[in-house]
C-alpha cells in the first residue's frame, strides 16, 4: 500500500441521546445521509452487523470496509484498499470518539475532523 501511517483521536460533545448516536452509525440509510462526502455501494442492509463487508468511495478512492464489531455503544471497520487500517466509533449519551488509524495517501485527520462536523450538524437537525 502506498502512503503514510497516519493515526487520529477525536472525541466531540454532541446535544443527542445515545441511540440518536447509535442509529447514525450503525442505520446504513442514517449513515449515507450524514456521510454524504462519501459514496456508498447500493443494497446496503438497515443495519451494519458484524461480518458484513461494503464499499465506499471518497471521490475516486474506492475503501473496503469489514464490519468487526457492531454493538450499541461502538463500531469498528477494518477497512482496505484506499486506507489499509481501521475505524473505531464509541459513543455514549451526548459524546461520539473516533480512533482511526490507518496507510493511506489520503488526509486522514481531515477526512475525520469533518465526517465528526458532518453527525454533529446532522444529530442537531434532527432534534
């Protein structure tokens, strides 16, 4: 894989219960909405659920993603192709963190910092 290991922590406050949290992450069809900087494979399922496998592409880059765990409080995606590393969700009443680590030539921090902004913005249109 071409590209550099990057790594990123990010932990925002968000006015939203924990299961408003929980179904953005893990309702494919409340995932694609407040993700719409990427571009999903059709025939996702309503639910992320461990083992499943699925594609998305930030513009050109396709990134293959392995739903590893899909609980009520996390998420994590082994994720391939365009990033070769991993993708960590926990959250809880009025929180969401974000691990990601990962090789890629792609700008992993920012890609984060505004897929956090982008649930924010979306949790606080839902209320």
């Amino acid at each position: 894989m071409l590209g550099t290991f990057q790594q990123s922590h990010l932990r925002i406050e968000v006015e939203a219960p924990q299961t408003a949290i929980r179904d953005s992450l893990l309702n494919s069809e409340q995932l694609q909405r407040w993700l719409w900087s990427q571009r999903f494979q059709a025939g996702l399922p309503e639910q992320l659920y461990q083992g499943l496998s699925f594609t998305a592409w930030a513009g050109p880059v396709a990134i293959q993603h392995q739903v590893e765990v899909a609980k009520s409080n996390c998420l994590r995606l082994i994720l391939s192709q365009g990033i070769d590393g991993f993708h960590e969700w926990y959250w809880g009443e009025g929180w969401v963190q974000s691990r990601l680590e990962g090789i890629s030539l792609l700008p992993l921090n920012l890609g984060q910092t505004l897929s956090l902004l982008q649930l924010r913005q979306f949790l606080t249109a839902k209320k």
